[in-house]
C-alpha cells in the first residue's frame, strides 16, 4: 500500500456485529468510529443485511441513467420529505460525498448563472480536485496536488472556543464581499453546520440564521454539507435542523447506506432543475443495492427511533466527558450536538496551545483497552466520539469507562 494511504489504527478487523468488532486475532472492540460515522445504525443490522440479499437476488445493477428501477425513485423520495417536502423538492443519487458535493456546486452555477464558491476554514468536502479546493481542515489533504480549481474562496468559522464568535465570523464573510468577491459573483456558500475533520465544532444556531438571511439577500444557494452530521448524528435528522432553517441544497453521504457507497443531493425542485439534461449523473450513482440498504436505514431510523436515541446517547457521553473535563484541565473543550461530540487537548487550558501527542496516547491507550476512537481538527488534537446510534446504554458506559482510563494513564504518561 502506498505511504499516503495512512491508517489510524494497526489492527485488521475480521468480523463485525453491531457496536462492536473483532480482529484477525479475536480481540473484541467497541467501535466509537462507525466507519467515519458512516454506521449510525450498527455493523450489519439485520434488517439492512436482509433488504441487501433481497436486492441481491433481484437486480445489482443497470445504471439510472440506462434504465430506471423503484428504489431509487422511493429513496429519491423519501430523502426529499426529509429535506423539505415531496412536492417542493427534487433529488439525485451518487456514489461519494465529495462526488455529491461537486454536483451540488454545478447545480448552484448552473442555477444562478455565477461561478464563485465559499467555503469554511476548517472544513472538509472530500478529496477530488474541485472538493480538495473547498477542503480546508488540514494541509495534509492538499499537500503538493495543486493547481486547485478556480474561484472558490474561504471564510473563517465561527469557533467560540478559539475566539471566532458568529459577529466575528460574520463580519469576515462581509469583508471577503467587499475585498475579494462581490456577493453577486457567488454561486454557492457550503458549510458543515457541524465541522466534521475540522473538529467537531457546532456552527451556533445565530450564525446559520445570520448565513441563511445573507445567502437570500444575495440570491446564494446555502449548500449544506450533511455527510457526517446528517441522519441522526446531531440528534436531529440532519444538523442544519438545530437552527430552524431551510437550505437551499442538502448533501448527503456516509451514513445514508449503512456502509455501501451513496451518496445524495437533496434541494428545492427550481435549484434541482437548472442542469439540463445529461448534466447529471454517474455510472453507479443510486446502485439498487445501496438504495435498497438506505431504505432499509430510513425503516430501522423509523422502528427504532434512532434520531431520538442520538440525543440520549450524546447526554450521557456529554455528562461523562464533563466531569472528566473537570480532573483533566488539559481537556480544554468539550463540544457537540448530540451523539456527534468530542475533546479538544491542550498543553495549558490557559494558553490553549493544541497537544497533538497526549491526543494520539489517548487513541492508543484506548485502544489497547477495546475501544476505537478517533482524531480530528486542524492540530489532530482532538478526540472525536461517534458510536452507532444503535449502541445500547451499557456499551456507551463501558465505552466512557475505557476512555476515562485511558485519558488519566495518558495524564500520567504526560507527565512523565
């Protein structure tokens, strides 16, 4: 394998149930990865393994676009009605977020005859060229692959904790208009109402509000990028939800099949049909494998009242991760919505100076106890938490319990 496939953890896992994993040599994990968040309804949910075989036996593949089948229309469907609504919205299927997020910026040029896109500090879109443009969570992802596409520009994210309030960030956007490109120049704005790489850090309800009334001020379409907060992880079916707005766009990915690749761009019907005919599409987009496995989640998300779950689940780490914040000062945030939370490590609360090394001991020492986490932000310094949303109660508190552990002996290692 080449050197920049990089791995997080130097285990090979051989089978997989629910919460939890085994490896090659039958030790057993909890995993609080889910795959990137890709597993918000556990390993291998028996309803969505059965909807797959089902498929399986019926049709694996024709492509949309040569012939159509049910269940991308009834998954097409049932995304809008969770965006919007039947009549009001229009959506299409692909294989990868960053794939969604391309089309979703050629749908908003097309829609409003401008070229010009603005992105967030701190947030990743994926790593194809016009995505890896818009990705701004770390300098490892970009690397020496430019020239980077044209005409996409960025803007600080509001982050309380390092001191950009949503005034802040606001007015940062205001200057961009005013010193780099005219508002009336820009197709699409696109953010992560919660920075996924870039952190784990909550947009604040006023700055999606603020952001929502700007881009209809200027004609924008607001792109919002669901791939890893949507489908429950906040505690809401999607993360824009939290602040009561309606995105002209929605993106979607990741959790969406419970681990077959789909993807999805979900928006309102005038927006959706700017491209002319031929203009969208894929080879593999909306496979009906995949789409049978994403209705299968939407069903389990139903029957199992997985949104509501997330919530529950995200108050017990919460609390958790809190009173450990109060014996580890070093613990310098603790932030989130929902089932979507994560630890910020520093050196010195005070001076907030990123520690990458006690993050990466805490991974380790985790791990060697049974649990799998995960680093994010811009300093790889922060400890991010995303167990299924089908975990049971007991699992996330062995899960904290593992932590705990491995957070006060990482202390202690510190130390020494």
């Amino acid at each position: 394998m080449p050197r920049g496939l990089a791995n997080t953890h130097p285990i090979f896992i051989d089978r997989a149930e629910g919460t939890r994993v085994w490896d090659v040599d039958g030790k057993e994990y909890l995993d609080f990865t889910s795959g990137i968040g890709v597993l918000n309804t556990g390993h291998r949910h028996p309803r969505i393994v059965s909807a797959v075989q089902e498929q399986l036996g019926r049709l694996m593949h024709t492509c949309f676009q040569v012939t159509m089948y049910e269940p991308y229309v009834e998954l097409v469907s049932r995304l809008c009605a969770l965006a919007g609504e039947v009549n009001t919205h229009k959506g299409v299927l692909f294989t990868t977020g960053a794939e969604a997020i391309e089309n979703a910026v050629k749908i908003a040029r097309a829609h409003t005859r401008r070229t010009a896109v603005i992105a967030f500090s701190g947030g990743f879109h994926g790593r194809s060229l016009l995505a890896l443009t818009m990705t701004a969570s770390s300098p490892a992802y970009r690397q020496n692959f430019g020239p980077f596409a044209a005409d996409v520009y960025h803007t600080p994210f509001p982050d309380e904790y390092r001191g950009w309030t949503t005034e802040a960030a606001v007015d940062a956007l205001q200057q961009l208009f005013g010193t780099e490109v005219m508002p009336e120049h820009v197709a699409a704005i696109v953010i992560e109402p919660e920075l996924g790489e870039g952190g784990f850090v909550p947009a604040p309800v006023a700055f999606m509000q603020r952001l929502r009334a700007i881009t209809e001020r200027h004609g924008i379409v607001l792109v919002a990028d669901e791939v890893q907060s949507g489908f429950g992880r906040t505690g809401k079916m999607f993360g824009y939800q939290h602040a009561g707005i309606q995105p002209d766009l929605v993106v979607m990915a990741k959790s969406l099949a419970a681990g077959l690749p789909l993807s999805a761009v979900v928006g309102k019907a005038a927006i959706m049909d700017a491209p002319l005919p031929g203009g969208l599409g894929g080879t593999y987009g909306g496979n009906p494998m995949a789409c049978a496995s994403a209705l299968a989640v939407l069903d389990v998300f139903e029957a199992e009242g997985l949104v509501a779950r997330a919530a529950a689940i995200g108050d017990q780490i919460r609390e958790a991760l809190q009173r450990l914040q109060g014996r580890v000062p070093q613990i310098g945030d603790v932030r989130g919505l929902g089932a979507m939370l994560a630890i910020e490590l520093v050196t010195d609360p005070a001076t907030k100076e990123p520690d990458a090394d006690f993050a990466q001991r805490i991974i380790d020492r985790a791990r060697d106890r049974g649990l799998l986490l995960l680093k994010c932000g811009p300093h790889k310094n922060v400890v991010r938490l995303l167990p299924p949303l089908t975990a049971s109660a007991e699992e996330i508190a062995s899960g904290i319990a593992m932590l705990e552990s491995a957070v006060l002996e990482s202390v202690v290692q510190r130390r020494e």
